[in-house]
C-alpha cells in the first residue's frame, strides 16, 4: 500500500435517524460509526441497499447533519459543505445550460477565484481525456463523459476528500473500467483523499487501500479490510480473487459447492 502521511478525516460516534411521516417514528440509520481516514487514502464502502452508505458520505460533505458524534475534517468539526470536501454524484449532476468547460469551470466561478486559475480548465480537460468536447453541452456527450466532467469539476477545487456517491453505477462495464483508471491516475498525481460508495465489490478491491463493510439498517461498520496488494492491480489475480470470496462471504453470498439447479 502507498504511504500514508497523516490523518485527515475522522468520525467518531456518528448517530443519524430520520423521521417517518406518516408515524412520526425515529428511524435508526447509522449507528455508532468510527472511522479514521488517512490523506491519500483510497476507501471504499460496501453494504446492502438502505444501510446508510450514500447517508454517511452526505453527512461527511456537510449536505446532513450529525445528530450524535462528530466528523472531524483536519481537526475541525464539519459544519456545512465547502471546497475542501468534493462530491460527484450517482448521475453527475451537470449543468445542462452549460458547457463542459463551463461546468468545469463553475467552483472556480463560485469561490470567486476563476481569473487567477482560468488556465487550470483545460489543464483538467486534458486530465479526463476530452480535449475537443470543451463547448459540448452534456446531452451531446457520453455518460462516461459525463461522469468525467463531474470528477474535473469537484477536483479542480483541489478538495483533501473527493466523495464518490456510485458515480459508475450507471455506466457500462468497459468506461466503468475507464473511469475507475481515471480515478486512480488522479490520485496518484495529486495524492487526493477518496471515498466511494458502491455495490460493486470488484470495483472495490480494484481502488481500495481499505473496504468498508457495513451492515444492514441500522448500519454500523463491521469490519474495515487493508488490502496490500500493490497498483496496478489485475483483476483475474489469485489475491484478487481470494479477496473477492472473502468479501462475499461476509455477505453471505458464496458458497463452498453451488446449489444444483436441476434435479434429475
């Protein structure tokens, strides 16, 4: 695993329920979450639908708000979103008004700081891979293309935690490959901090210094898995793949023989 300098993230006796409105009935989401995130690392979070995955990445960015605990960014309690936490969507969430370029460009234009890094736009144009799309408008490009103008635009901020909410979920497998190189060529150059939410437990394994498992409502975290094994990784490896059957039996998910599935 790369070397890790320091600590930049921690979150310590996280709570978090919500109310039912027909009941008025406090619904448990998160229990009792810890976890200490390293600069550089790459984290990955693994569980089942509805238990909390998507919710805990929107308290770390600031769009929720902890009822219990508290996370911890550089030391300083997290109040609200800013720069210093990106996030890229399931669906990307582009500006359909505006160009690539412009979407892009749109952090910079927000945090009034655009003139003085103006150039920085096609530095990560050219980072993405799509230099001669710059005036294309999202619905003349790709999905991928797509995910890859929100990924330069939450970067370009030059945020200590990218936060990935399912950004390939949608994606066919050969550009979820692509972006999932992209993502890990980023980090490497700018030693970026990323957390993801996936069900994609390949895809975990392929990025990730450490996987989070969590379990179902109420989601609490029952175990967090290093893995060693050096970038690039190769999927078809028998550390890979050891991995993989390690992680689906946590899930419940594999088994030593297959059921038959005839009967003659």
């Amino acid at each position: 695993m790369n070397e890790i300098l320091d600590e930049v993230l921690s979150i310590r006796q996280v709570n978090r329920s919500f109310e039912n409105e027909k009941t008025g009935e406090q619904k448990l989401i998160l229990k009792d979450i810890n976890l200490n995130v390293h600069r550089g690392e790459f984290i990955s979070i693994l569980g089942a639908s509805g238990c909390g995955k998507t919710t805990l990445l929107r308290l770390i960015a600031g769009l929720d708000a902890v009822q219990s605990g508290e996370i911890l960014l550089d030391g300083k309690s997290v109040k609200g979103t800013d720069s210093k936490r990106g996030y890229v969507f399931q669906q990307g969430c582009l500006f359909e008004w505006l160009t690539v370029e412009e979407n892009i460009a749109l952090g910079l234009k927000v945090r009034k700081v655009f003139k003085e890094n103006a150039n920085r736009v096609q530095e990560f144009i050219e980072k993405i891979g799509l230099v001669g799309f710059e005036k294309n408008y999202p619905h003349q490009i790709s999905g991928g293309m797509a995910q890859r103008v929100a990924i330069a635009r939450a970067l370009i901020n030059d945020p200590e935690v990218l936060l990935l909410d399912e950004p390939m979920g949608a994606l066919d497998s050969f550009t979820r490959a692509e972006i999932q190189d992209l993502l890990l060529n980023l980090k490497q150059k700018n030693n970026t901090t990323m957390i993801l939410v996936t069900h994609d437990i390949d895809e975990a394994i392929y990025l990730s210094n450490r996987i989070v498992i969590m379990t179902p409502r109420p989601g609490r975290i029952s175990e967090v898995l290093t893995i060693d094994e050096t970038f690039p990784r190769n999927r078809g490896s028998e550390e890979f793949l050891k991995l993989r059957k390690k992680i689906l039996e946590r899930f419940n998910l594999a088994r030593v023989k297959p059921n038959p599935e005839y009967f003659i």
